[in-house]
C-alpha cells in the first residue's frame, strides 16, 4: 500500500506519541525489535518520541502501517487495519491470483481509479473461484460477477433463502447487491471494455468506495470459508 509522505508523517507522529506515553525506552525497544528493526542498545534516551521517529523514518510502509494497525491507529482515508487483515488473510492462505488483483486494485485507487475498479471486481471474482475450489466444485456457466457470487454463497450456505431471519436476509441480500453492482461497474465504466458516448468518468471516491466494498465483502466470505469449513 502506497502513503503519501503526509500520511507516512502522520502515522509515524502518532506511533511516537503513543509510545512516549505508554512505554518506558525499554519497552520500545522490545516492542519494535518485533517488528525486525534494529534498535540502540540504551535503557534512557532525551526524547522518546524522537526516539521512535528516528527509527521508523527509514522503514517501509508496510512496516510503519502493521504497526500503526497493532497500535490502533489508523489513516484518516481509510481504516488501516481492514486492508491489513484482508491481505494478511490472502497471503497465508497463499491466493496467489486474488493477492495479485487486489494489490493491482490498491495501487491504482488514485492514480487510474478505473483500472482499480475492474481489479477490485477481479478480486471478487478470483474469491469466488476460490471457493469453488475448495468445495471442487465447477464455476457456473457464466463466469461474470452475478452467478459467480451467487454459486459461492450457496456453497456457504451464504444465500439469503437460506436463513429465515428477516435482518440476515437482507444483510446477506444487500452484499449480494453490492457485489453484483461492482461486477457491473466494471462492465460498463472500466478500462476493461470499450465505452460509447455516455461514459461515466469515475474518481478516486467511487474507487475507494469499490475497493473497500471489495475487501469488506471478500473477508466475510473467506472468514466464512475458515471459520465453518477449515477451523473447525
């Protein structure tokens, strides 16, 4: 995940803060030797809040945002921890292919925020074959967003026809929805397909919008997926 150098700024400033009131130099330093960074042998220093910023400043931001999430801080853009689990969840699992499409979707978010929609419904799309795989089963027919969550629903016992509660029905209806709609989106405002005259332009609001609509709904099926059928 990119961080512009304001919010690379913020997050380390925070980080700071929180463990100048929390931690004695000690504790800092057993705290972030955690995380692989090297750390000065000394039990006091002048500032501990220049302390730690001087040791984060030269770690990449995938260090400086596993901490920042740890610590329950987080961007005001975006809540830091749900990317984290997300990607953390993929990459344990080894998803090769859904990691490669949501880091695409991440990447691109501001800069080409239709690349980034048609990625982030990749995303979905590889979650659902995923899932097929598991279960080895065939993907539907049609291998487009709407039978592709549809098949992987059923197989999660995920289906809104499946629950008799009215407020799960709809909970599970609205995913359903919202899933789909990013599938179309894809389709009719990407760089993944040609476009007539009445093209949409979309921004970077409506890419973050179906980025972390993506990650919210692909961590509910995968936590389904471990938690009813591997974890058990």
């Amino acid at each position: 995940m990119s961080l512009k150098p304001n919010e690379r700024f913020n997050l380390i400033t925070e980080i700071a803060l929180k463990l100048q009131a929390e931690q004695n130099t000690t504790g800092i330093n057993i705290l972030l030797s955690g995380y692989g960074i090297q750390t000065d042998t000394v039990d006091i220093v002048p500032s501990k809040r220049i302390y730690v910023i001087d040791l984060l400043k030269s770690q990449p931001n995938k260090v400086i945002l596993q901490i920042a999430s740890d610590q329950g801080i987080y961007l005001l853009r975006k809540i830091v921890k749900s990317k984290i689990d997300f990607s953390y969840l993929l990459e344990s699992n080894q998803l090769h292919s859904v990691i490669d499409d949501f880091n695409r979707a991440y990447e691109n978010l501001e800069s080409d925020p239709e690349q980034s929609n048609a990625s982030a419904s990749s995303t979905l799309e590889s979650i659902c074959k995923s899932i097929c795989d598991f279960f080895e089963e065939d993907y539907p027919k049609a291998l487009h967003m709407q039978p592709l969550i549809s098949k992987a629903y059923k197989l999660l016992n995920l289906s809104p026809d499946q629950h008799a509660d009215e407020h799960i029905k709809k909970i599970l209806g609205g995913l359903n929805s919202v899933a789909t709609g990013i599938g179309t989106l894809r389709s009719k405002n990407s760089s993944a397909h040609g476009h007539g005259i009445k093209k949409v332009r979309l921004s970077t609001r409506h890419s973050r919008l179906v980025v972390n609509s993506c990650m919210t709904i692909g961590l509910f099926i995968l936590e389904t997926y471990y938690a009813n059928y591997v974890d058990k």
